[in-house]
C-alpha cells in the first residue's frame, strides 16, 4: 500500500506524515543492517562447520582400519564386536578431537 494513500485515510496531516515516514525509513535501514549482521554470522559459522566437518570426514577415512570395520560388521559374537566397535569409536574420537584443535587454530 503506499505510504501516502495510508497517512490520507488515516487524517495524519503533511507534518506526522513525513515523521512517520521518516521513521519508517530508518528503521527499514536498521532492519537491513541487522539482516546483513546476521547473514555474515551465519555465513562464518558454516564455513567453520564445513570445514570441521571436511576434516572429520577425511579422519575417519584415513583411521578406520578396515580390518575392524569387517570384524565389527562381521564377528558373531558379542563380545568381539564391542571390542572393535569401542576400538573405532575411540580412534574416531580422538580424530575428531584433533580437528577440533585444528579448526579452532
């Protein structure tokens, strides 16, 4: 709607019709500086994110032994999938701690 149909239906006279305006437009600037804050924030926070995860992604293909992975997926009893479920989960972790430590530098 525009703004001076909305200030004649509303009997705002010229001067609180141009105040009004005027408030509109610095709050519009306000809301875009805003808008354009938060869109860098998000944009920094998935770049540290991706690269986190890139980094991640990398670790586990370079750790996994694939010998566990087969006695892991393949082993019948419980007790040896455990053994190398919590072998891979530890070397993961510690990956993962690593390029935590990595990212944050």
């Amino acid at each position: 709607m525009d703004m001076d149909i909305c200030f004649k239906e509303t009997g705002m006279d010229a001067t609180a019709a141009m105040l009004n305006r005027k408030a509109v437009e610095a709050i519009n600037r306000v809301a875009e500086a805003i808008a354009e804050m938060v869109k860098l924030a998000i944009d920094s926070t998935v770049n540290v994110i991706t690269k986190w995860w890139n980094a991640v992604l990398k670790a586990y293909a370079v750790a996994v032994h694939p010998k566990w992975w087969h006695y892991y997926t393949h082993t019948k009893k419980k007790r040896t999938r455990k053994k190398y479920h919590d072998r891979i989960c530890r070397e993961l972790l510690l990956l993962i701690a690593e390029c935590r430590r990595d990212c944050i530098e």
